[in-house]
C-alpha cells in the first residue's frame, strides 16, 4: 500500500527493492567509474578497460551485469560492440552523485551556503523519480 507523505506517493517495496538493486550495482566503484565514463562518451570495452585501468576480462564482465540491469547498452559497428548509457536519467544521478562528492572532496562547496553543489539546474527530482533508467 503506498502512502502520501508530503504530495508524494511512496513508491511499492517492490519498485524499492528493485532500485536498491540498481543502486547496488553502482556499489562498485569500478562499475561505477564504467558508467561514468560511458555518461561522457560511447566506447568499446578495449577503450574503457584503458579508461578505468581494469583488465578486459573483468570489465567485459562488469558491462555484462550493467547491461542485464538496463543501465548501459550496446552496439555493433562493424566487428565490435560499443557501449553507451543512453538514458539521460542516469546520467543526471551518476553526474550528480560524484559531482557532490568531488565538491565536498575540493571543498568547493556552494558558496551560497545553501548545501546544495554546484549541480544547481539539474533535473534531480526527474531523475530520482524515473528509476526506469536504472532498470526498475
């Protein structure tokens, strides 16, 4: 049963359980650092085990689970297979979630005081809220 709280519905423990899920494959950093790189630009998995510093194997692998999960998909072109995120939602939550650490990181907070980082502007709500893009 959803509840209101605050003009928002609750989302159903299955829609939670499924975006802890999500949210748990981005547990890793290197998947994590995957994504990022793919929310920057397409490549194919040679590129990103560069990119990321991982060995093929494991970042094939890695892409693999990403893929199941909804969150980057792939291409042919030619004889390889290109990845990418394709989802703006999930590049906005990937952005915004390193970008606030890498602020507070800097310690180049706002300097409006107001807690926020510097992602002012992004669709944050829009993002939260469509968890599709995270295979939900």
């Amino acid at each position: 049963m959803a509840t209101e709280v605050g003009g928002f519905d609750d989302p159903s423990a299955e829609v939670l359980a499924e975006a802890a899920a999500a949210f748990g494959l981005l547990a890793s950093s290197a998947r994590l650092h995957i994504v990022w790189a793919l929310a920057q630009g397409e490549s194919d998995v040679t590129g990103l085990a560069e990119r990321v510093g991982g060995a093929l194997p494991a970042v094939s692998q890695h892409l693999t689970k990403l893929k199941l999960a909804g969150l980057v998909r792939s291409r042919r072109e030619g004889r390889r297979q290109v990845y990418l995120v394709d989802d703006p939602d999930v590049v906005t939550v990937v952005r915004l979630m390193v970008g606030q650490l890498t602020d507070r990181a800097d310690g180049s907070g706002p300097a409006d005081g107001s807690g926020r980082s510097g992602t002012a502007g992004l669709p944050a709500q829009g993002a939260v809220r469509r968890l599709r893009g995270f295979g939900v």
